[in-house]
C-alpha cells in the first residue's frame, strides 16, 4: 500500500536552496536551530515536566521509598530513588571505574553462578557523568540526572528530525511528545542510561536517511559504547549501507566506512572485558550467570506472558503491574509494526524496530522492563504522530496532556516502585 501523504500544512516549503538562505553567523545558525527544533523540544520538556512532577508526587504520597534498601528503590527522599538499581552502577563506575572479573559462587541461587559486576554496564554514559561532574562541580547524582535530561533533550530534536523528513513538521513535534509519555519514560529523567542511547540511536538514522554516512557510522560507533542492545542499530546501520552499494548513489567508500565505523565501540568495550577477565567470552557469561540476562529465543517472555494472562507468578521475576502493562504492550506491538510497516519508511528505520523488538522479546530478562528496554523503538511512534496530526492544537494538547498525567503512574511509579527498572 502506498504510503500516507502528508497534508498540505505538513509540507515543508521549498528553498530557492540560493545563498540568502544559508545561515551566515552562528548567531543565525544558532536562531534558526530554535526555530526548526524549539517547538519538538518544548512540547517534549513540557510534558515530560508533567509527567515526572505527578511521578514524584506519587513517590511522595506512597512513602515506601523510605522503607526501601538505598540501592533498591529507597532512600532518605524521592529524588533518591532515581539514582537506584541501576542507576547506582553507574555511580560505582563513574567514581571507582571498572574492575572486570568473573568471580564463581559456590552454592549460588538458581541461574546466578557469578558474583555481578559493574562491568556489564558500558562506559559512555558513566564516563559522561564523570567529565560532567569534573566540569560543573555537581555530584554524581546531579551530574547524571544532568547528562539525562539533555540527552533527552537531544533524543527529542532526533526523532522530530526523523519524523519531519518522512511526514512534515507537525508530525515530527507529536512523535517527540508521544516519545515523552511513552509507557518506558520514566528512565528517560533518572540515573540511566535510556536517553543517551536514543539521543544516538535517532541521530544516526536521521544521517542514514540523509546519507550523511560518516557521520552514521560515528554516531552508531559511540552508541556502540552506551548499551548492548546497539547491536540493533549497527545492524540497520550496516544493511543500509550494503543495499547504498548496491545502488551505488553515494559512491563506495562512505556506505563502506560506515559498515567498517559502526561495530568498532561495541565489539571494542566487549573484547576488552573479555581480555580483562581473561576469558573471551567475558562479557556474555557475567550477564548470563550473574544478571540472568540473555537470548532464549522468547521463551522467557511467553511464559511470563502466558503467566499474566493465567494469573500465575510462576515465571522468573515476576512483578504483577508492571507485567500486565507489558504485556498490553507486547500485544499491540503487531498492530504498531503493521502501521509502521504499511508507511513504507526508510530500511534502516524499519531494520532498526525490528531487531530492536527481537532483542527484547527474544532475551530472558525483568519481563516488567519491556516498556523500558522499548524505549528505544522510537519509529513505532511514527504512524501515531502521523494519524495525530490532523488534530488540532488545542485537542492535541488535551490528549497529549492527559497521557502526560498517567505517565507519571505508569512510566514513573509503576516502574520504579511497583517494579525494578
């Protein structure tokens, strides 16, 4: 099926493409930068603002973070329980670095044979924490919650770059708004590493869409350095690149450098853990054997799945809300792909969601975090944003807002207090 036209006020209005139209200074650069993202990026704060001001509220009310272990959920106040479960790796690794060693537990529970170690935690974002407190003054903490909210910042200028290019400027400012409320972003304003992934995730396929390859394969490359599952991303990455030298559109040896570029951070950060334990392998067995987190083919997620739906917690950790939300999310996943699908976008776009939605359903890991490990499939977005966009503002505004205020419960609360991000 042919893909959905934009409506007329969607359409950017063509250039002369002559010299007045370049911006000269970086005054006017910097001008017209806030004219074409300012809209995308304030529609995102703002309804993230919403979002996290009921999550803390809701944190406030509850109270349990009180009687919460400091590294599990709790603290002294609210505003700690951001820094927790992983978010407190990320403190370890920014202040004492990494000490890689797969180290045997005799008689360990079930599934857990080695002792965790930070090392399954990449070093972009935590080294980011660390030059930005070395440079600001601010504690890990601040310096982390920091590094998030401009990530997210830049993630939501992405994904309205993305979304503008295939379907107009309005799209493009709902899709960053939907990506604020979205059922995972809760992480995306907290110790984590979710935004800064995103920001890179959204910045490489935007320069894949517009063959700016070099620049594709350097950003995909740092994401590399960020979080495992970039493997998504280098591999739609990489096929693009292959079917643009098929096509031979942009020559041979950019689509080519991109390939070589885009595996160099992920396959680099993995080896050296390997070279540091001493064993190859390293990295896959210290998430295997002492974070219970790998690929089995789903079978993880449908007995977690089937679990749900019987009313059993028969399955490996099993958190009842968190996991009924999940699972409404797994199950509209193919009404989102079918749409996606059926806009014809991109191959990388389409590479990209895919694999990202494999990794995920297809890992055994917290069943709760799908709408967390999600987050990242931002293109499922699109045809939401594009089906959006004949509204009008004012209606936009209201759906859009009330989906703000939940948020605050389903991608804050529900995630950090009823689950384990």
């Amino acid at each position: 099926m042919n893909a959905i036209p934009a409506v007329a006020s969607d359409v950017p209005e063509q250039r002369s493409g002559g010299p007045e139209d370049v911006p000269q200074t970086w005054q006017e650069r910097g001008r017209a930068l806030v004219v074409r993202f300012g809209p995308a990026v304030w529609c995102y704060a703002v309804l993230k603002l919403i979002g996290f001001t009921v999550f803390m509220k809701l944190l406030s009310f509850a109270g349990d973070y009180a009687t919460k272990p400091a590294r599990f959920g709790g603290g002294a106040n609210p505003w700690d329980v951001l820094a927790t479960w992983d978010g407190w790796w990320y403190q370890q690794v920014a202040q004492f670095g990494y000490h890689p060693a797969l180290v045997e537990i005799p008689n360990g529970p079930i599934g857990f044979n080695v002792e965790q170690n930070s090392a399954a935690f990449f070093p972009l974002y935590p080294g980011l924490m660390r030059l930005t407190s070395d440079v600001t003054g601010l504690g890990l903490y601040g310096a982390g919650m920091l590094v998030s909210v401009v990530a997210s910042l830049f993630a939501a200028a992405g994904i309205y770059a993305v979304v503008e290019k295939l379907s107009g400027p309005r799209a493009g400012v709902i899709a960053a708004g939907i990506w604020a409320i979205a059922p995972g972003s809760g992480a995306e304003w907290a110790v984590y590493s979710d935004s800064t992934f995103v920001a890179l995730a959204a910045w490489a396929c935007y320069c894949v869409m517009t063959k700016q390859w070099i620049a594709a394969g350097v950003i995909t490359l740092v994401a590399g350095l960020n979080r495992p599952t970039s493997a998504a991303l280098i591999g739609a990455v990489g096929l693009a690149a292959i079917v643009e030298l098929y096509r031979r559109e942009s020559g041979v040896l950019r689509p080519l450098v991109a390939m070589v570029l885009a595996p160099v951070g992920l396959l680099g950060y993995v080896a050296w853990v390997g070279w540091r334990t001493g064993e190859w392998g390293g990295y896959f067995r210290l998430q295997h054997d002492a974070w219970l987190h790998y690929f089995d083919g789903g079978q993880g997620t449908w007995h977690a799945i089937r679990g749900v739906l019987l009313g059993r917690n028969d399955y490996p950790f099993a958190f009842p809300v968190p996991d009924l939300l999940a699972t409404l999310i797994v199950l509209s996943l193919p009404v989102l792909i079918v749409l996606l699908v059926r806009l014809r976008p991109p191959l990388v776009l389409t590479a990209y969601t895919l694999a990202t939605i494999v990794s995920v359903l297809g890992s055994l890991g917290i069943f709760g975090n799908v709408s967390r490990y999600l987050l990242p499939a931002f293109p499922l977005f699109i045809a939401l944003a594009v089906g959006m966009r004949k509204l009008s503002w004012p209606v936009l505004a209201a759906v859009l807002g009330s989906g703000a205020v939940a948020s605050g419960w389903y991608a804050g609360y529900v995630l950090f207090e009823l689950g384990v991000p």
